[in-house]
C-alpha cells in the first residue's frame, strides 16, 4: 500500500514558491532519514535535500540557498520549500524514507516552472 503521499505541486512562474508536503502513514517516520529527490523527463532521479531524524540536512548543489527540508514528527510530514523557482527545476519530486536497510518512495507530484 501506499506509505508516502506527497501533495504540493503544481504550476508556478520562474521566481515563485512552493512548498511540497509528504505524510507517511507509518510512525517510524519518527526515527527515518526523509528525502526528496526528482526526476525531469529524459534525466536520471537526483537528490533534492534530505533530513536526519535529528534534523541535519543536505542539499542538491543546484537548490542550495533556495530550497529547505523541514520535517515535523508530530504529523508524521517532511516539507520542501521552494523559492526561488526555475524552469530547471520542473520535474516529478518524489518522497523517500530511508531506515536501517528499508526504503520506500512516493509516488511523486509534479512541479513545473514555466511563464
């Protein structure tokens, strides 16, 4: 079944925002290393940003300065805010939760960054 739902997306003008919502519906959210990664048509899937579950993050060379990870334990939801919007930036964003040796990802919600 599906563990990961993503929501947030949509169409936005160059230099707009977002923010990109994920819940997990499994309470080892709580002790998961969560990530967003995306994937543009014709290209590989590449890491957007991720968060510890103690709250240490990394980020995509391409989104730093623009992008933040936040993640909130109490809702069992990962964030992505998004300034700053490119046209490189459209793509699928997907969720992924990564714990121990398990891994699982979202489905994906499209962002697409267009005038």
């Amino acid at each position: 079944q599906v563990q990961l739902v993503e929501s947030g997306g949509g169409l936005v003008q160059p230099g707009g925002s977002l923010r990109l919502s994920c819940v997990d519906s499994r309470t080892i959210f709580r002790v998961s290393t969560m990530g967003w990664y995306r994937q543009a048509p014709g290209n590989q899937r590449e890491l957007v940003a991720i968060i510890t579950k103690g709250g240490s993050t990394n980020y995509g060379d391409s989104v730093k300065g623009r992008f933040t990870i936040s993640r909130d334990n109490a809702k069992n939801t990962v964030y992505l805010q998004m300034n700053n919007l490119k046209p490189e930036d459209t793509a699928k964003y997907y969720c992924n939760r990564k714990v121990f040796t398990e891994e699982a990802w979202g489905q994906g919600t499209l962002v697409t960054v267009s005038s």
